[in-house]
C-alpha cells in the first residue's frame, strides 16, 4: 500500500493513511508520458495559417518573357521565391487532434498519483471545511515546507477540493503558486506538473471511480427524481381547464 501524510487545518501531523487501491497503480512511465503530451497538445489551438501563392493579392501576370532575358524563369510575382510572395509548406490551420482511450487516461492518472505519494508530494489535509481565512491556508503551506518564502518561485502547489468544500476554492485562489481545483478535474497532467498536491481527505470517502469523478448511485438519482416531479402537458392543460371551471362556477353565483 501507497502511505501518503496527513495534516489537520492548523499545519498538525497527524500521521500517515494509504492511497486508495482504486488510485494506484503500477510504474508506466511510457504511458504516462504520452497522456501528458496528449493532454499539452489539447491545450493548444493550433489554428496559424499562412497565405499560399494562390491566395496572397496582385497580378498572376508573367514578369518578364520566358526566354531571352538572361534572367532564370519566373512567372508571377506571387511565387514564394519573391519578397511579398506567398509561403510554401507553411501551417494551414488545421490541426490534427491527439486523443487517449479512457482505460489508458484513467490508468495514466493512477500512475501520476502514485509516483507523486512515492515521492512524497501528495499530502492529505484534514477537515478543509476549517478554513475561513486566507492566511490559515499560506500557514498550512508554510509547515509543510517551511523554505517557500526564502525561493517561492521554485515551488508549486494544487490544492485539490472535493465537492463538499468548493468553496474553499474562494479563500485560497489569492495564494501565489497555488493552483486550486476541485477532485473531479485531476488528470495526469495536472497531477505530474502540479508540485506538492494538497488533497482535501473528504474527497477520498466520496464515491469515486477509477479516474476520481465523483459517482451517484442509482438511489440518489431516483430519490432528486422523486424530489422535483416534472408536470408533463396533460397535467398542465387538466389544472388550467378546473381553473376555468371554478371561476365560471363562482360567476354564476
């Protein structure tokens, strides 16, 4: 088993608790590699495009004759070889989007967080819902490595949110190089770049999968369904329809 240490609020050591077996996963370093090139490329548009000789404006007419000039043979000024001239093999603004099969991504997210507790940057904190200040989370962030202010730039945090205490996310977005997220945004990427991750406790006792989304069971669906009935067109023309009776009845009277 994975251990991984555990703060309380106040910057305590409580100890330590094991990675969840649905988070860890064995050494794929291959693997891992591709999902975070997969999920840099996402990140860029890839939209540059260049104008071709057909597209740039002016004349298509030959400069000069073909033979005759002393002059190597050229026709219209548009030729990429001229200045002004359209670009040959530029970028055509198409991009060719790199995609990961789900078994592959979740997996590759599994095996980022447990090189991250091997390593000893994954941290989980205890009851995050504590927190109501700013300066409660940078003194945290201080105990856990008490350098930051002497090279602050050569540190990076994530503070990782489950969904009982996104609001959390509003006191702690002021802290520099500290990244805030909810759980269910975790991936490979922002895993394996994120620096020390800080991971609210509460988040492993949800439900979750093998990619750390939060899950509903099928009970709790049925009981939200159950809770705001949807009056369908028949109900709405039937109660409109009595309406018009009581009121035609309390005419009559």
């Amino acid at each position: 088993m994975v251990k991984i240490t555990v703060y309380s609020a106040k910057g305590v050591k409580k100890g330590t608790t094991s990675l969840p077996s649905g988070l860890t996963a064995e050494e794929n370093l291959p693997l891992l590699a591709q999902a975070i090139r997969v999920y840099g490329d996402r990140k860029h548009p890839g939209l540059s495009k260049v104008k071709t000789r057909g597209v740039v404006t002016g004349s298509t007419r030959k400069i000069y004759r073909q033979k005759g000039t002393g002059s190597a043979r050229h026709g219209a000024r548009n030729a990429p070889i001229f200045v002004g001239g359209g670009i040959a093999h530029g970028p055509k603004g198409i991009k060719r989007v790199l995609s990961l099969p789900a078994k592959m991504r979740r997996k590759a997210f599994r095996v980022a967080l447990t090189l991250k507790a091997k390593e000893g940057n994954l941290i989980a904190i205890e009851a995050v819902s504590n927190f109501t200040k700013t300066k409660e989370i940078a003194h945290l962030i201080k105990t856990i490595n008490p350098d930051m202010e002497n090279s602050a730039n050569n540190f990076r945090y994530t503070l990782v949110l489950s969904e009982k205490n996104r609001k959390v996310a509003k006191i702690a977005r002021n802290i520099a190089n500290l990244e805030v997220m909810p759980f269910r945004n975790l991936n490979a990427e922002s895993v394996y770049l994120g620096g020390v991750i800080i991971i609210d406790q509460e988040a492993f006792t949800e439900k979750i999968d093998s990619q750390g989304k939060v899950k509903q069971s099928q009970k709790e669906v049925l009981q939200v369904k159950k809770e705001l009935p949807i009056k369908t067109k028949k109900e709405s023309k039937t109660s409109q329809t009595k309406k018009i009776r009581k009121v035609k009845k309390g005419a009559k009277k």
